[in-house]
C-alpha cells in the first residue's frame, strides 16, 4: 500500500486518494448499517413473534 501512496502521491493525484479513501470509507459504512439494520429487523420479528403467541395463549383460556 506504501507504493500505491507514494505513486499517487509523486504523480499529484492527492485529491482522487482522498476521493478513494472517502467513498470507501462510506461504503464501508453502508454495508455495516445495512447488516446492523437487517439484524435488528430479524430481532424485531422475533419480538412480534413471541407477542404474537402470547396472545394467542391467553385467548384460549377466555
């Protein structure tokens, strides 16, 4: 990676780096959140799930 940087460096494309290191930094970002979402959503139909048959347990003793 050190002469990756020191050939962009030598050729003044600093700023297409930067750009580089941005969107994938962001990327990065993106695909984390998307995983935290889809588990926290996987939680979440577990939650409903459980409360769901809950209700259906004290229905059936009314």
């Amino acid at each position: 990676m050190d002469d990756l940087t020191r050939t962009i460096a030598e050729r003044g494309d600093l700023a297409h780096l930067a750009l580089f290191l941005w969107a994938s930094g962001a990327s990065g970002l993106l695909v984390w959140t998307l995983r935290e979402l889809a588990a926290a959503n996987r939680r979440f139909e577990d939650f409903v799930k459980e409360i769901a048959a809950l209700n259906r347990l004290f229905n059936r003793k009314d």
